[in-house]
C-alpha cells in the first residue's frame, strides 16, 4: 500500500497493484476467502489492461473490496488486537461504501486511496500486525451517536417494530440497524473502557449482519444482545445479582439458538431484541 503514494496523482495501473497486493496477502491468511481473492485478482487483472489515462467506472473495485470486506468481516478478531480488528473492519466498511460504482475511477482517488489503505489495515491486523495507516484506537468508538438518550430508545423502539414487521429478506438488514442503535444505547450508558469494548463488538455483529451473506447469522445476535446486556447491568446494576429488569431478557437472549438461520427462527430474535430493548428503557431509567 506504501507504493500508492500521492492520492491526487494516482494512476489506473498503481490501482491494479494495489489490488492485486491486497489478493496476495488475503491469500496467505488463514482460512482465506477464495472468492474474494479471486475478486480482487480479477479487478486487477482488468485494470491492469487498461492504459493509464483510462477513466473506467469504480465498479469493478468496489466489488473486488466488497467481497474482501465480506471474508474480513467474518473473521474472528486476532486476541492481541481484538478492538483494533474490529473497528478497523467497521471503518473499512465505511471506505467501501462511500466509493461511487457507476463513476469514473479516477475522480475518486481520494476514497479509493481511502479504501484500499483500510483494506492494508484489516489484512495487517488479520495476521496479527500492526496496522500501517490507521491511528491508534481513542477511547470511543468509531461513529459514536451524540443524541440523546431518549432518542436513542425511542429510535431503538421504532427499529425494534420495523423487524416485526419487516419480510423475510429484510429481517436481517433491520436486526443489523436495530444492533447498531443499541450499540449507541450501550455508548450512552457509560464512558468506561469496558464498555467501549463492549459497543466494538456489538457493532461489529452489525456490520457481519449487513456484509456477510453466511446463512448461519443469530450466533451474531445472540453476541451482540449479550454484550449489550452485560454493559448494561454493569453500568446500571447492582452487586444483588441480575436486576429484576434483565432477567426477562437475558432468557429471551439465551433462547436464541446459535448457528441457525435467522428465518428459522425469526420469533425468538424479535423476543430477544424487544427484551432487550425493555432493559434499555427501564435500566437506563434505574438507579444503580
């Protein structure tokens, strides 16, 4: 990624190499994602053929770094960078997204550059390195919600209702936007480290959520709702034991079953989001 240099001067053909970089280091990671190496090869074999004033459209890199971030998003985070992993894979969701596919290539240099050095990042972070380009972690997560606590359960409320009444296909996109307000709800309960780390997860079974096109999907509730009910009860609890307030929930939480389908069991996970949502609503409002 060093070879990008100049973000203003980049060229078509230093883009392939980028590329084709990036395939090379998937590759030597373990349990690598084949389609997504073949993707990125294949982008850069194709801009690699053009010549270098060729304004293509970013089609063809976005899909090569969809497909990258869908393998990275579904890896466990490395144990010594666990944090780190994880909001640098949110972040390189971010790059992705804002790179335009129907618009030429090279009027977007700066996302491109943007993208490809956050993909460098999450690949170095995989293997267990440090990463090159990001900054270090800060003591609040990346896309933190400034709103309100009582717009943040009423918006939790609302996203809560819309996967009831979601069909079967877009179930998974609102239980990836509902996970991601309650992240912002765990974010609002306390400024304690422990939390942060907690919010890093939960919103990492987001960004799986929405990327990852893995049938077996409420393994990643299930830790999302956990997580969020521990920092919770440690924001807002006691020393007496579970509140009477995450009792309900936690047996909701518990009844989803991992590594099934979340059509096969849709109920389950509205009653686990609802339930958790309610411990938001009345834990927020308890006294510890």
């Amino acid at each position: 990624m060093d070879a990008l240099g100049d973000s203003g001067r980049l060229s078509t053909p230093e883009i392939a190499d980028a590329l084709g970089e990036l395939a090379n280091v998937m590759e030597l990671l373990p349990g690598h994602g084949v389609e997504a190496v073949r993707s990125l090869r294949h982008a850069a074999r194709a801009l690699g053929a053009l010549p270098a004033d060729t304004a293509p459209p970013a089609d063809v890199v976005k899909h090569g770094l969809d497909d990258a971030l869908e393998t990275l998003v579904g890896r466990p985070p490395p144990e010594e960078r666990a944090r780190e992993y994880r909001e640098a894979v949110i972040g390189f969701g971010r790059e992705v997204d804002a790179l335009k596919p129907d618009e030429p290539l090279l009027a977007q240099r700066v996302a491109v550059v943007k993208a490809l050095r956050s993909a460098g990042d999450v690949e170095l972070l995989a293997s267990g390195e440090k990463s090159h380009f990001r900054s270090p972690v800060v003591e609040e997560t990346q896309g933190p919600s400034h709103a309100p606590t009582d717009i943040l359960l009423d918006r939790a409320r609302a996203a809560a209702l819309e996967m009831g009444t979601a069909d079967w296909n877009g179930a998974r996109d609102a239980a990836a936007r509902l996970l991601g307000t309650i992240a912002d709800l765990v974010a609002s309960s306390s400024a304690a480290k422990e939390t942060l780390e907690r919010v890093s997860i939960i919103r990492l079974q987001a960004e799986r959520l929405q990327r990852s096109d893995a049938i077996e999907t409420t393994q990643w509730v299930k830790l999302g709702l956990t997580n969020a009910l521990d920092a919770l009860e440690n924001a807002k609890g006691s020393e007496r034991g579970v509140p009477p307030w995450a009792r309900a929930a936690r047996q909701a939480v518990a009844d989803i079953k991992n590594d099934y389908a979340l059509s096969f069991q849709r109920a389950a996970v509205q009653d686990g989001f609802r339930a958790t949502v309610d411990a938001f609503v009345v834990g927020l409002s308890a006294q510890p």
